[in-house]
C-alpha cells in the first residue's frame, strides 16, 4: 500500500533576511520556499521589514507581533535562525501550538560577543572557559537557550554542531537531526589567469582578515605571483563567477560552522586553505588543507604550499573524484520527514 502524503496546510519559512537582500538566509529561504510550492504546499515567507530599523529586544517584539498574525492555518513553522527569527517563533509557537524546526546554522550568542568584544575566541572555547559575560549578552543567552529547548525539532547542518549544542544545552537527543547544506553538482570552471586566493564573506571578526592579510603582505614581499582578493557583498551570481576564476579559496576564520563560500567552490573544484575549527572537517579533510587560525605561520605555509604547481594539482585531482550532491529537494524532503516524525 502506498504511504498517504504529508497533509500540511501551510508552511510559514521565518527568516531575517529574504531576495532582493544578499546573504545565505535569504537564499536558503528562496530556495526552500520553491520546492515547498512545487510540491503543492502552501508556503508563507516572514521577513523582516520594520525591524532592521529596531534595536535588540524591540525588533523581537515586532516580529512576534507580525509573526501571530500570520498564523492561522499554519501547520508547521521552519526558523531559518535560534536568535533574530528563531526566539520569537518558537515564543508564538509555544503559544499558539504550531509544530516549529529551527534550523541552527550558526551562533548569534558567540559571533555578537566576538564583534563587540574583539576577543579573538574559538567557538568551542567561548563555552568551555564560561566567559563572563555582559548583562545584554546573558539576555541573548537565555533567549538562544530558551529557543534551543522550547522547540518541536532542531535542524543542525553538521554533526559537529549537533553534538557539542546537545552538550552545552543539555537538549533533548530525540528532537535533533542534520540537514546538511546545499551542495550542486560540478560546474565547468575557468582557469585562473593569476595565483589570487579567494576570500568572500562578511568582514566581521571572527573571520580574521587582518591576520590573512598581515600574512600576505609578508608573502608579497617574497612571491609576485600570489595575491589577496577580497571581496564581500556580492550578488549569488557575482560570487560564483568570482569563484570560477580564481586560482583557491581561503576561509581563515576563528571558527567557522559550514562556510557556504567553501561549499560553493567545490562544484568548480577549486582547492582551498579553511581552518581547523569547522564543522565540515570530517567531511572534507582529504580534499582540502587545513589550517590553524591563530598561527600566522601555517597560515603563510599552507599558502606557499598550495601555489606550488604541484600541491595544487593534486589537490585538484582530489576534488575532481568528489562527487557528492544535496539538492534543495532533497533538503525540503528533509524537513517534511523531520515534521513527520515530530508531527
């Protein structure tokens, strides 16, 4: 007998940012948002409008405001984020009684301390060596941990994330599950015209620019072959042709959850430098060339390593034997058998 569908009404996709704003939120949202339609469910997308204009606290308000509103004849609630969308969705779910998954992608807590406090600390360590924190930052504490805890299920995308979360928050193991990020299949690329290293996202702290550019200001006064190329605000397209002509890829961030930027250059087969502290080490460990964040000689070695013909060879060749795909049907069909399970 075949199995009867999944009977949902409607899905409502919480998310802080959506097109024409740029950012993997808006993207994921967009995305998730199609495949739900094509497979004849209703789908609601809340953004935020009014509350970029708001501070911390009011712009939750607002949200939940608009956020029960839109509830009638939700069935399920996906929260693309645990703080900006996620505290607020998950309070209207409790109350309401709307099924909630809050895909966990990042950590607003750890990432807001590291900007604001220019304290350089590695994801894990921030929790480990139980930083004294602000009264504001105890407030988004207990607000990210509220929405870990008070929710139907939680979508991490690493396994790595997943276990130490259900560590710190003492969460339920029952409701967690991995949806993993979207990973296309292989694209034609160019070949690079120079020996210019990649780096694209936003340039906030925790990314370390400042050490990777130190790094290649020494490398530059040694090697006329090797640059640094920056760059941040892009559209979806202008990355990927970004991505398509250069020569690798470097992510030297402090810690660094599932880089998209680094997901993105496998379908071209692009080598890349990404540090240590990454949820897709276990995945990716033989493709690619790790690196310590906080010694600026692995950094400059690895480098140099990897502008060698011959490293860079190699390391294409290991790429190109990588052939794993996650389509956006996949991870819709994904979220369906998490609200299955929770239903």
């Amino acid at each position: 007998m075949a199995k009867s569908p999944i009977k949902i009404i409607s899905i409502l996709i919480a998310t802080g940012i959506y097109p024409p704003d740029i950012g993997g939120p808006a993207k994921y949202a967009e995305n998730l948002a199609k495949q739900f339609k094509n497979k004849n469910y209703e789908v609601k997308i809340l953004s935020y409008k009014f509350e970029k204009k708001l501070p911390i606290g009011l712009r939750h308000i607002w949200y939940f405001l608009r956020m029960t509103f839109n509830l009638r004849y939700v069935d399920l609630i996906i929260a693309l984020d645990t703080f900006s969308v996620g505290a607020p969705a998950a309070l209207a779910a409790k109350i309401f009684n709307k099924k909630i998954i809050i895909r966990v992608g990042g950590d607003f807590l750890w990432e807001t301390y590291v900007e604001k406090s220019g304290n350089l600390i590695k994801f894990k360590d921030f929790y480990y060596q139980k930083i004294k924190l602000p009264f504001k930052y105890k407030i988004i504490a207990f607000l990210e941990k509220a929405a870990l805890k008070n929710v139907s299920a939680l979508a991490f995308n690493t396994g790595w994330q997943k276990d130490f979360f259900e560590e710190i928050y003492k969460l339920n193991q029952s409701k967690n599950f991995i949806i993993e990020n979207y990973y296309c299949g292989k694209i034609i690329s160019g070949e690079p015209k120079e020996k210019n290293f990649l780096f694209a996202g936003r340039r906030i702290k925790l990314k370390n620019i400042k050490a990777l550019e130190e790094v290649f200001e020494e490398i530059e006064k040694e090697r006329e072959d090797i640059r640094l190329d920056l760059v941040d605000n892009l559209s979806h397209n202008e990355l990927m042709e970004k991505i398509k002509l250069s020569y690798a890829l470097i992510v030297p961030s402090i810690s660094e959850f599932a880089p998209n930027f680094i997901i993105e250059g496998l379908s071209f087969n692009k080598p890349f430098i990404l540090t240590k502290e990454t949820g897709l080490y276990e995945k990716l460990k033989d493709l690619g060339i790790f690196i310590n964040p906080f010694d600026r000689n692995d950094i400059k070695n690895k480098i140099l390593f990897l502008a060698d013909e011959k490293n860079y060879k190699e390391y294409k060749n290991r790429l190109e034997n990588f052939n794993f795909t996650h389509s956006w049907n996949q991870i819709a069909d994904e979220f369906l058998a998490v609200y299955k399970k929770i239903k």
